[in-house]
C-alpha cells in the first residue's frame, strides 16, 4: 500500500459492508486522500457505519458519529 501511495498511484479501498442478505449490500470507496487520512491516523481498525436514507458513510476517528470521515455513497463514476 505505501509503495502505491508514494508512486502516485491511483489507490481506491472498498470496503464491503455486508449484510445476511448479500443483494441488500454496499460498497463504501476510499478515494487515495482518504486513504493517507486514515493511515496517519494510526488506527488498527476502522468501523465504517450509514444510518438509513443518509447518502455518506461515516468512519469514526475520535469517538461519535460527530467526529467522522464522511464517505459519499455512489462514488463508483468519480473514481473510476
């Protein structure tokens, strides 16, 4: 992953938020910026949530949906 990011590739991470019913899924798209975001913020782990009929994903970095990398849903035409 470092190595993409320092040769300036174009680094996109998607994250599968699965559900029992895989046809009722998402996909969240982490676009490069978002990506060394997360990254120096050290954590080992992330937990990605979407209340309903909300259009961002939000990933906490400091405790509480307030404090939140907000990731636009339908990103898909954006990024690729």
């Amino acid at each position: 992953m470092e190595d993409y990011i320092n040769n300036g590739y174009n680094l996109v991470f998607a994250l599968v938020c699965g559900v029992a019913g895989l046809s009722d899924s998402e996909i969240a798209l982490l676009d490069k910026q978002q990506i060394i975001e997360l990254r120096n913020l050290g954590k080992g782990s992330i937990t990605i949530s979407r209340k309903k009929n909300e259009r961002a994903f939000r990933i906490s970095v400091e405790g509480g949906r307030e404090n939140a990398m907000q990731i636009r849903s339908s990103r898909f035409d954006e990024l690729f």
